[in-house]
C-alpha cells in the first residue's frame, strides 16, 4: 500500500514521457527520487534567469530537503550513472546568462532547502554566523540583527543567495573596507564534484576552500558558509554629491576609499558612484528633492554626462553625537560644487535594502521581468581615464539607448585574497563599470552589440569582467590569466568528470 503511494506520487512528480527516459529510470532508483520534479511549472522556471536571454531545458529540478540529498545525486552522476549528466546548483537564478542552467541534466533548487542562519562568539572570531548556502541575504540580516550583529560586506540587492554572490565575490560600496563578500569567509561545508562533503578553511582543505570562493560553481556546492559579523549600526547618513569633470569625481572617490589606509580616524563605510545621462531613466533623479528636479535636468542636459559620489557613514546611539561632524571632516575639501551635495538619514536596514524599493516600482510597472543584458567590469586604476573617454563619451553618449542604470566605484585590491578563484586587475585600486541594462523582449541585441563595443576597447587593457561570461576556451584562458593552470588543476581535482555549473561554460562548451 505505502508502495503503491509512492509510486502514485511519483508519477505525479514525473510526467509520462519523462517516464520513458532512461535517465529518468535511473533517477527514479534514487532515495531522492520524490524530491525530483518534472512538472511544466519547474521545469519552465529551471530554464530561465533574470537576464531572460538564455533558455536551457533540464531534465529534472531536484528540490532537496537535505544537503545529503544533493550528495547523493552527485555521487550517482559520478560514480554509478551510465548515462552522463550536468548538475547545476541554482540559488535565485538571479545571473543574466544561464550561468545556473543546465541542459538535459539536473538543476538543484537550493533554496528548497529553507531558512538557517546560526550566530556564534567565539574568542579567536568573535561574532560569525554559519549560514545555508542557499540563503538569501536579506535573511541573513534580519536573523543576525536579533543578535545586535550583521555581515560587514555586502550586495546592493539583498535577495540573492549566499552560495550565488561567493560563488562570484559578491561586492558593493562597503567592498573598499571590507573586502567582498569572499573576504569575509571563515569555513564552509561543500559537496564536490565526486559527492564528497568536505568542510573547508583557509587551514583545512585551503585549496578547496580558495577555489570554491570565486570559483563559478566549478569545484563544489556550498552548503553551509560560516560569515564575519561587526556590530550593527542602527542609521545611515546617506549622501550623493554631483560632478561633471570626470577627473575631480574619480580623484575624490580614490581620496575616499584610502582614509582608511592613511589611518584616518573617520572613515567612510560605503562608498560607490554613478554615470548619470539624460538618456538614463530618471529613476536616479529621486534620490534628490523635488524642488531640485528642473536643476539637475538642466545641468544634466548642459554636461551629457554628470558624474555622482554616493557615499554612506553608518551610526548608532554611541556614535549619534559626532557622525554629523565625522562626515563633515570626511567630505571637506571635495571637489563638487556645494551646491550639489545632498543628504538624507534613513535606518540601516533601510539603506542596505534600498535596491527592494526600486525593484517593487519595477515589477509594478511590469519592468523587472524583461530581459537584462548586462555588463560588468573591474577597470584598473591607471584606465579608468580613457574608459570615461572610449566607452562613455565615444560609445555610449553617441548611441541612443535609454540605459537604466551604469555603477562606478573603486575598491582596494589589498582587501582581495589572490589565493581564491575570483580574478581582479593587478592594480592597487580598481574600478568596477557595471551597465545595468533592462530592455524590451525586442532589443536586447542593441545592448549586446553595444556590449560587444565596450568589450572590444576593453580588450589589451587589463580588463576584466566580473560575472564574466564567455564562450570560448581561449576567452577563458585570457580572463583567469596566471590563476588558469590552477582552476584547471583544482577542476581536474574535485569536479574531475566536469558535472557542476556546465552553465558557466568554461569547461562545458557544448553543454
Ligand atoms: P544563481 O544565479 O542562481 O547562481 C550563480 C552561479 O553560482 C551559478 O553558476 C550557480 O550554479 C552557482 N551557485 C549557486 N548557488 C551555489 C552554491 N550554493 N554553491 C556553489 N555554486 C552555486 N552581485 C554583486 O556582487 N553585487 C551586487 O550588488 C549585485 N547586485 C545585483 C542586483 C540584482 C538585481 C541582480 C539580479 C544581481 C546582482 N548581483 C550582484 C549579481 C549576483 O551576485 C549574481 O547574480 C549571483 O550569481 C547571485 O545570484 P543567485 O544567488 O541567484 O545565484
């Protein structure tokens, strides 16, 4: 009777045609089997990201109730089965270009295996907090606030999972202090590419630990990360501060992101920045007073393109008294004009979410489900005086796309650990240009032709992208540079049958 129940349900699970699939024959001998679904509604959402440019149909999305689960059907991919298949560890899908898609094998549904973030003191660390792979950031806040800590490094956008943004680097304003989000990593648990569950620390396993950080998903599945935790303020000074000389905007923004290192007592937690043009959707124009609009549309329309420092100090009731002048001292002798520095004191929270708000207003309008060919870069220091004049003036003031959004901050490299997978310009400081771009389901290939333009200045100029996506092997070799030789050997190594994340294709290119 129990029997016949899980057949009956597993036939529910896995449609008929399905059925007649050997591969799905084998799946079924599996303990996970009525954790394999194969439903049109799973299948359909395993096939697409945020991006909406790629579609790739898996055979299956394995909703795990365990991390054992994913064991054991890595094990099966590499030890049992007949029949090759990919499997690939989605966290949101939130990449632009399939990077969490796999064609006819297994898509794994991280977040299906719910909430767990676990906040610990120890001496040697202090607070830390060991969280799911799967979770998303944003509950990793609320959680860690109860215990008057949060993370010091993090995204602009909260709803990404932990295993996603370490799977990159996960970088933001605070990146320049605090290092990414791979920076501030203590251990984790992972599957490899064999099925094995490791833990790894920059001690125990150091070189699984290294690859993995930055890795793309190619060495193994993070299923538990164990996270550096600071105190948490309770408020933010937020403020944004106008340019139209590149060159004054940049200096400022490098004067910021050093106070630390010249051991300045004040020093900023986030520091980022922003091309505005006319041209861009006027989303940017919010941040400032209503009154204000007609100005700053006038002195955009002068200029073409303005330049903003967007800067934040974060405060509590201990340091309430003095933040005002702390970030007086900070912001003196900057070169915006003071007519172009504007304010506001929002709470924390408020201010690490603030990308939710602007998400809402999308999806209201119907905007946040459309394609997003985006571009993201790391410029070196010693270029970013030329991109301002090859890319933005040469490129992308002459073309006549309206552009959501294009960041650009600077970051330390000394808050970056070489020994991970993560591959950064080899420079003191560098840049990070991210185009942001939303479009119609009609004219994404404008952005990508327009990409494809960045990509070729880009080109003999130590330039790297970040959320890097490339066809070729040659591509590849040319983006990891020196650290190539050693992602091959740490693939051969713990994904030696090459079964994680194909949807990268760097070693899958025929996935
Ligand atoms: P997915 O897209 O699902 O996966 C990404 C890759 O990681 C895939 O190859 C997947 O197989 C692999 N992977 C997923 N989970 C695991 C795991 N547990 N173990 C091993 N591999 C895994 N990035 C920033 O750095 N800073 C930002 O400020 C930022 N803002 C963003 C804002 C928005 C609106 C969006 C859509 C993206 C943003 N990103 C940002 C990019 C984001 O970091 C990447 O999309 C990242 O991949 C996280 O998304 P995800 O958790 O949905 O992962």
């Amino acid at each position: 009777m129990a029997q016949n129940h899980q057949m009956a349900s597993r036939c529910m699970l896995l449609s008929p045609e399905r059925l007649t699939n050997s591969l799905y024959h084998k799946l079924l001998s599996l303990p996970i089997a009525d954790k394999l679904h194969v439903d049109p509604e799973s299948i359909g959402e395993a096939s697409v990201d945020f991006g909406l440019i790629v579609r790739e149909i898996p055979a299956a999305v394995l909703r795990p109730s365990h991390p054992e689960d994913i064991a054991i059907l890595v094990a099966f991919a590499y030890s049992k089965s007949s029949i090759p298949f990919t499997i690939s560890a989605r966290g949101c899908g939130h990449s632009v270009r399939g990077q969490a898609m796999v064609r006819d094998g297994v898509v794994v549904d991280m977040t299906s295996l719910g909430n767990k973030t676990t906040v610990s003191w120890s001496q040697s660390l202090g607070h830390y907090a060991d969280v799911g792979g799967q979770q998303l950031w944003i509950d990793v806040l609320e959680e860690t606030l109860k215990h008057g800590v949060a993370p010091v490094s993090w995204t602009d956008y909260l709803y990404l999972t932990v295993g996603g943004t370490l799977s990159n680097a996960g970088i933001s304003g605070e990146t320049f202090r605090y290092g990414p989000q791979i920076s501030n990593v203590y251990e984790m648990d992972v599957i490899t590419g064999t099925g094995h569950f490791l833990t790894c620390a920059p001690h125990e396993n150091p070189e699984l630990f290294h690859s993995v950080l930055g890795g793309l998903g190619q060495f193994g599945i993070i299923t538990r990360a164990r996270i550096a935790l600071g105190p948490s303020p309770k408020r933010a000074k937020w403020v944004q501060m106008l340019y139209s000389d590149f060159s004054a905007f940049t200096t400022d923004q490098e004067r910021l992101i050093s106070r630390h290192r010249r051991g300045q007592d004040e020093v900023l937690d986030y520091v980022e920045g922003q091309l505005f043009m006319r041209r861009n959707s006027d989303s940017w124009i919010s941040f400032f007073s209503f009154l204000d609009h007609p100005r700053l549309m006038s002195l955009v329309t002068e200029h073409e393109l303005l330049y903003c420092i967007e800067v934040a100090k974060f405060y509590d009731e201990c340091t309430q008294s003095t933040v005002d002048k702390d970030l007086e001292k900070i912001l003196k002798d900057l070169s915006h004009g003071p007519e172009f520095l504007y304010q506001k004191d929002v709470g924390y929270v408020d201010f690490l979410n603030r990308v939710r708000v602007g998400e809402m207003v999308l999806r209201e309008q119907g905007l946040w489900n459309v394609p997003h060919p985006w571009l993201n870069l790391f410029v070196p220091k010693s270029r970013i005086a030329d991109f301002n004049t090859g890319v933005f003036k040469n490129i992308v003031l002459k073309k006549n796309m309206t552009t959501e959004l294009v960041l650009i901050y600077p970051m330390n490299n000394d808050k970056w650990d070489d020994r991970m997978s993560a591959v950064i310009p080899d420079e003191d400081v560098f840049y990070t240009v991210g185009f942001l771009h939303s479009s119609g389901f009609e004219d994404w290939q404008e952005f990508d032709l327009q990409n494809k333009e960045v990509l070729h200045f880009c080109e003999d100029n130590g330039i790297k992208q970040y959320l890097p996506n490339y066809s070729t092997e040659s591509d590849w070799i040319q983006h990891f540079g020196p650290k190539w030789r050693k992602f091959e050997e740490n693939k051969a190594q713990f994904d030696p049958k090459m079964l994680l994340s194909p949807g990268q294709n760097i070693f899958n290119h025929n996935q």
